[in-house]
C-alpha cells in the first residue's frame, strides 16, 4: 500500500470514527495505575483537583472535566457544554497530558483573572489550528505544580484519554465516568439534566 493511499484510508476511518478522545499517552509521561478506580472513588478524588468553575457555584451536583489544551476532543466537548454553563456546575481540570505545552497552557488558564475567557480564547485558537493561547510566563511555580498535581490524580484513576468527565447524576444518584467529546444532549442525559 503506498503512502498516499494509506493516509487517505487512515483519514476515512477517523472521520468515520468520529469525535472520541485523544489518547496518545507520551512516553515521559507517568504510566497510568494498574487498577481503575470505581466512578464513585474517580469522583471523590475529583474533588482535590485544581480547576476552574464553569455555572452555578452553589450548585448542588458538580461534574468534574479533564482536559488537555492541545485537544480537539476537549475543545468540541467545551463548546458543546455553553448551553449547559447556566444549569450545570463544571470543574475543568487541566492536565499536561497530550503536549509539553499542555503543562504551560493549563497554568496560563488556571492564573488567569478571568479563567472562563482564557479557556474560551484557548479552544477557539485550537480549534482554528493556532496552537491554543498564548502561555504566560509569570504563571508562577505554584500554578504550574496545581496542573501537575491534576496529572497525579488522573493517572491514579487509571484512565488512558482525555476529555474524562467524572460525574454524579442528579436524578440518580448514580457515580459515572465518561472518556471523549459528547454532544449537549447527551452531557445533559449522562448527568441527569
């Protein structure tokens, strides 16, 4: 099979596929742990994560989001959630995942005044192929060891893609874990909207 025609049959087949996750692990990265947490343990540990909040911050049921900035799964996944941003509370987690500057990227968004905007400046630019925002190099240490500490509590849920979304459904009860992009209606079905 010639290179051409082999490029052409690997595009067919991820556009067949559709979005999903990405899941390309590198290899300096940690490997994930050997047992897979339970969804009600993924959420829990969820909880110590260090993200950005996105809805009702008194709601009473929180979804936690994963995330890459170098994703096209997350990007379609955050603009797929807009018109849950006002009955939903969301924690997007990022984590240096796919790309070195993944690591720099979620610290720029997580020291942003307005993380909500950072986040909308980054998906959009990743989404039009301009490599996501622009990093900021006063960050500062303690951030970028936040986004770190996010990749920690990721590879203890064993988990091998991102975007990852842990959640609780509200009508449920039910904990759940969830790997790749959805569409609104589904996000809203799977967390019980």
């Amino acid at each position: 099979m010639n290179r051409r025609h082999f490029a052409l049959k690997t595009s067919s087949m991820l556009l067949a596929a559709g979005l999903a996750a990405c899941s390309e692990k590198p290899a300096q990265a940690a490997a994930p742990s050997a047992t897979k947490l339970n969804p009600q343990q993924a959420y829990e540990l969820s909880a110590k994560a260090q993200g950005f909040t996105v809805g009702p911050v008194m709601a009473a049921n929180t979804v936690y989001v994963y995330f890459d900035t170098t994703c096209p799964h997350c990007g379609h996944l955050w603009e797929q959630s807009k018109p849950l941003h006002g009955k939903l509370k969301m924690v997007w987690v990022p984590v240096p995942y796919l790309r070195p500057q993944s690591l720099t990227q979620g610290a720029t968004i997580l020291a942003a005044t307005d993380p909500v905007a950072a986040m909308e400046l980054n998906e959009t630019r990743l989404m039009a192929r301009q490599g996501g925002i622009e990093v900021n190099p006063n960050a500062g240490d303690a951030v970028l060891a936040k986004v770190k500490a996010n990749m920690a509590l990721f590879d203890q849920m064993g988990v091998d893609s991102v975007p990852l979304i842990v959640f609780r459904n509200s009508k449920t009860g039910e904990y759940g874990s969830q790997t790749g992009a959805l569409e609104t209606a589904q996000l809203a079905g799977m967390v019980g909207l």
